[in-house]
C-alpha cells in the first residue's frame, strides 16, 4: 500500500530473478475523486498480474452522496475545509448522484459499480460503519452501468496523466516505438 510503482517493479524484477517472493497484490487508494493510481501503479499492476484492492472506494464518503448538501446531517467524518471537499470532488460527487438518480439506486452503489466496471478483479475494501451501509454498498453487485453514464463518470473525473504518458500516446510516437506494427501485434 502506499508505494510507488517504480519500486515495486524494481522489487518484483529483483525477486523473479534471484527466485524470491514478488509482491502478490497492490493496495491502493482509488475512486472516481482520486484516479492517480491509473499513472502508474494500475499499469505496472496488470503488467505483473497483480491483483488490485483499492481502499477508500467512495472517496472518505464523498462519492456516498451525503457532503452535496452544504449542511449535512449528522454522522459524517470530513470538516467542511477538507481537501476532499474540493470543488472538482463535489462536482464528481454531484455527477454520481444524477447517475444514482437515473438509476434508481444509491451512489455510493454507483460509485463502487464503476469500479467494478474499470478494475472487474479488484476487491475493493468497503469503509461501512454500519450493517445498512454494508447491505447498500454490497447492492453494488446489482448494478449495471451504461456505455453512456460510464463516459460521463469518466468525463467528470478523468485525470491528467502527465509527462511521459501523454507524449507517449500520440501517434507518431507509438509509430516510432513499435515501427508501425502497434495495431499488428496480438
């Protein structure tokens, strides 16, 4: 949990190599408000076939719906000045409970059901504190996103990968990398 990527391939290589033990999962913090992990720890975890177990699925609450409110009731844990209650948070937040809406289900379920969708093997490590939030966020399982509120999920909450990701996606690069042979290899 908590560590970058670069060191986990460094410890995996080191270990194949030398026949010890590789890390055999990655703990991650991942959720439609902190997409981070897709940078870097989501590729070199599939490149491994790491399993992945995002903790903090619903965003410390947020994605569950109850901070849209500017005076939530009682029972929350984040203090209006957090940085989780960011403005692009709550814009995200607002965006699961239209989808929520359409649905016909809560959003911390549409929040977990996306990642099922983005991670289908992952276990994510549910943060319920009371058997109703486990018995809702488990309704997960029953919902099913469309292609059109997982592009707007996406929309609302993609990141920016950065350097050397974005240059390494164009087009000519990828032709240069792979000789034009990216689209031919299976």
């Amino acid at each position: 949990s908590d560590t970058p990527a670069w060191i986990v391939a460094c410890c995996n290589t080191i270990a194949e190599l030398r026949g010890w033990t590789s890390f055999c999962g990655l703990q991650i913090e991942y959720s439609l408000v902190n997409r981070d992990a897709e940078r870097d720890l989501i590729p070199m975890a599939r490149s491994f076939g790491l399993p992945i177990t995002p903790w903090s699925p619903l965003g410390a609450g947020v994605l569950s719906g109850k901070y849209i409110d500017a005076h939530p009731a009682g029972g929350v844990r984040l203090k209006p000045d957090s940085v989780r209650l960011s403005e692009r948070n709550m814009q995200i937040a607002k965006e699961v409970a239209a989808v929520a809406s359409e649905l016909g289900v809560s959003s911390a379920q549409v929040a977990l059901a996306w990642i099922r969708r983005v991670l289908p093997n992952a276990v994510p490590i549910l943060g319920a504190r009371t058997i109703e939030q486990l018995h809702d966020n488990l309704g997960c399982l029953h919902v099913a996103l469309s292609d059109d509120h997982l592009a707007r999920l996406d929309n609302i909450s993609k990141i920016v990968r950065g350097w050397p990701h974005d240059f390494l996606a164009g087009e000519n690069i990828q032709n240069l990398m792979f000789a034009y042979s990216q689209n031919k290899i299976r």
